[in-house]
C-alpha cells in the first residue's frame, strides 16, 4: 500500500478530492490559493483555511509573537494571490496541557497585531488538547465578481514574472514576510495576469503547479532569478516559504507593465524569470533543490 510518503501532497490532494461534488455557486475549489464562492453581482466571498504545526513550520524556540504573525500572514498571502481582501478569521489552537499560557498569549499578541495591519477581525475559534502546538487559521473575504485570480488560465507565450527577491527564507523571512496584498490588487486591476499564486513551497514546487493548472509547460532563464543577498541561484528555486507572488501576463502587456509597477512600487522588483510554453515543451532547471513537501521523509522544520 503507498504511503503519503510515496505520493506526496499533491497527489494526495486529488486523491481525497475525488468524487466530491459542488454547487452551482462555487466557482473554484481545491486548487487555487483560495476557494470562490458566487455571493452578489458584485462580488465574490473567498474561503481559506491554514495550519501551522510545531516543529514542522516553527520550533519552540522561535518568538511566540512571530509564529502568531506567521500564523496569520500565510493565509493573507493566499488573499494577495487572488487580489482578494480579508476580513473575517477564526483561528483554532491545538496544545498539550504542559503548554504555558504565557506562551500561548504571547502568540494571539502577534495574531491581534497583523489582523488589525490587514483589517481583519479575529471573531472566534476553537481549542483541544493534543501532543503539540498546533494553530490552524480560516479566513473568508471578498473580491471584486470581475476581478478575481486564478493559477488556471495561463497561455503558451504569457511571460512570467516574480514579485520581490527568493532565498534563505529560514534566515528569518519566514517570520518576518510582508504579504504583498496591496500588490496583489493592483496587479488584478492594472496587469490582468492570466494566472497567479503566492510562492509558499518553493518555485520549483510551486511553477510547475501553475503551469499543470495552465495546461502548460514553461521555460526559466535561471540566470534572472531574483536571489536575496547571500543566496545561490538553486536557493532562490526551492527553498520556500518566500511569499512572493508569482504571475503569469500577456506577452504584449509586459512592456507597460513594468514601468507602471516601478511608479507604484518603487522598492520592490518585478522580475522576468521565463515564460509559459506548450506541453512538452521547456524543461526544469538542473537543481539540487526540489521544493517543498509536507510528506516527504526528509522534511523537517
């Protein structure tokens, strides 16, 4: 019989994902950064849900306040990729009784501190015994009906383009991440991608997932990979955790594009780094690093 370890997350997900049907007035499921769900004429609710578990996306060791950060942060990175808005989150803890209730405060300190960042309200939540620390997040929001972002539509020839810098994530910028929500928005309202996600696995685990979700294949000028200081080029490909946004545009539109991101955001890169091509086209860079898998035997935290 296969383990989780032998498949891996994403199989697993089409496998439990099999057979489960939905109504008319969902508009996409598993398989985006978030779930759309038809609400008005004018807008769309978006539907997330996130876990963080101890030694897997955080230690003890690390500051209480940054893993509450983290906690929330994720899933508004989620938000930013579908140029979406939060506003809604219940969050529900997991300890085992030893916990110290300091620590646990400490963590909501850090949760009630980015919430009111973002205007997201905590309204609510659950709690349960376990043998470690564990804190899952859901939150709803809303988007525009016209505007909303998909991993999907991508076409053969769009352009690629990465927001910010990848690399050395565990250096601390997977505590510390910025959500590029505003981004997010202005991208749906000014660059109309053709497919977007947020990075939290890695390119070389999220990429080839939009290309899959596309219908496409892609090609990657390795050399423009846009690597924090100190990184290698096979950092900035797979280590995760980077939450940095990646899209795919038209190929006609990226010459405006660019300088208009420049004059809205003018400390924060918008990269080249490839373009979609047809299946059977293209092939992934030659690297050690292959991304993150949450089943995999040699994942750690």
């Amino acid at each position: 019989m296969p383990t989780l370890a032998d498949i891996g997350e994403d199989n697993l997900i089409r496998k439990l994902m099999r057979g489960v049907k939905l109504d008319g007035d969902v508009i996409a499921g598993a398989g985006d950064d978030c779930a759309v769900v038809r609400s008005t004429k004018h807008e769309h609710t978006l539907l997330k849900t996130d876990a963080l578990v101890q030694d897997v996306h955080f230690t003890l060791e690390t500051p209480p306040k940054l893993i509450g950060r983290k906690a929330i942060a994720r899933v508004v990175s989620d938000f930013a990729a579908m140029g979406g808005t939060p506003r809604h989150a219940m969050i529900t803890l997991v300890a085992p009784p030893t916990m110290q209730v300091e620590f646990l405060t400490e963590i909501y300190r850090g949760m009630r501190a980015i919430a009111k960042e973002y205007g997201i309200n905590i309204v609510g939540g659950e709690t349960s015994r376990g043998l470690v620390l564990m804190l899952s997040i859901s939150m709803s929001g809303t988007v525009p009906s016209k505007r909303w972002l998909s991993r999907s539509e991508g076409k053969a020839g769009d352009v690629l383009l990465v927001t910010g810098r990848l690399g050395g994530s565990i250096t601390g910028k997977h505590l510390k991440f910025q959500p590029r929500l505003a981004e997010g928005r202005w991208l749906s309202e000014n660059a109309h991608p053709h497919a977007i996600m947020d990075i939290s696995d890695g390119l070389a685990k999220d990429l080839p997932r939009l290309a899959l979700a596309s219908g496409t294949h892609y090609q990657v000028n390795v050399a423009s990979l846009p690597c924090n200081p100190g990184c290698t080029f096979d950092q900035a490909w797979g280590d995760g955790e980077d939450y940095e946004l990646l899209l795919a545009v038209n190929s006609r539109s990226v010459k405006s594009l660019l300088p208009k991101w420049r004059a809205a955001f003018p400390k924060l890169p918008l990269t080249i780094i490839g373009k979609l091509v047809p299946p059977g086209e293209g092939r992934p860079p030659d690297f050690e690093s292959t991304g993150w898998d949450h089943f995999a035997l040699s994942a750690d935290a």
